[in-house]
C-alpha cells in the first residue's frame, strides 16, 4: 500500500471512530433525556441519534470501500 492509501484508510478509519464515539455520546443523551422525563429533550435526543447513525452508516461504507 503506498502513502496515499495509507493516508486515505488512516483518514476513513479516524472518521469512522468519530462517528462511532458521537453515535455512543447521543445514546447517552438519549438515556440522559428519558430519565428526566423531558418530551423536548428526548426528541432532541432522538433527532441527535438518528444524525449520529447516519454518520456511522456513512463513515463505515467509505471504510469498506
């Protein structure tokens, strides 16, 4: 493999971290907002996952690729 693909797949594998660690965060969020019992909040919540697995879904087909 040479630099530019070392570079590439080092870019697309710290894109998929990212993704999965704010995929983790607006889990928490989304538990944070259900505990308190908050109806805005937890749409919030629900509007922040659904974002963060978007990411994850699209940070992991450029890994693949």
């Amino acid at each position: 493999m040479n630099n530019a693909a070392n570079a590439t797949a080092g870019t697309a594998a710290a894109r998929a971290a990212a993704a999965q660690q704010h995929m983790y965060d607006a889990e928490v969020a989304l538990h944070a907002a259900r505990m308190a019992d908050v109806d805005s909040w937890v749409a919030a919540a629900y509007d922040r996952l659904h974002a963060a697995i978007a990411e994850h879904c699209e940070a992991m087909t450029l890994t693949a690729s």
